[in-house]
C-alpha cells in the first residue's frame, strides 16, 4: 500500500523546474521535498508528496479534510477498567 500525505510549503528554493526543491511541513514536521512535479507551487500552498515528492497541489479546505480523516484514525482509548 501507498501513501501521500498531504503538507504546507512552507519555503520554494531552485530556479530550474527539475531542480526545484521546498521545505513542507507536516504537522510540524518540516521535511526538505522535491518540487519538480509541481513546478508552480507558491509558499502557502497545499501538497501531496509521495516518496519525498510533491505529486500535486491541493487546496487548503481539501488538505484540512484530509488531516480530520488521518486524526480520526487514530488508536482509540481504551478505559482502565476494560482490561
């Protein structure tokens, strides 16, 4: 299975379309993404990186919705008495 996930751009570095390069954070966790896919991203934007690059953009109500969806999969809590 495959996986993307969605990030905020937070900084666009690299003047050649191929060699274009950004820093996206993901939750906080800011990771250095290749930006060749998505040549006209702009700091704000909203991407889908998959193996360190950036596949396509997103817009931000769609990235929020996709955070809630990730949130909810979260492991449940389980009470101290079910044990």
């Amino acid at each position: 299975m495959c996986l993307a996930v969605p990030g905020k751009v937070l900084e666009v570095s690299g003047d050649e379309e191929l060699m274009k390069t950004g820093r996206v954070s993901f939750g906080g966790t800011v990771r250095e993404v290749n930006l060749a896919y998505v040549p006209q991203v702009e700091i704000g934007d909203y991407v889908v990186v998959h193996v360190g690059f950036a596949i396509s953009i997103l817009n931000e109500s769609e990235a929020r919705r996709v955070f809630d969806d990730l949130e909810s999969l979260e492991e449940p809590e389980i009470p101290e008495d079910a044990a």
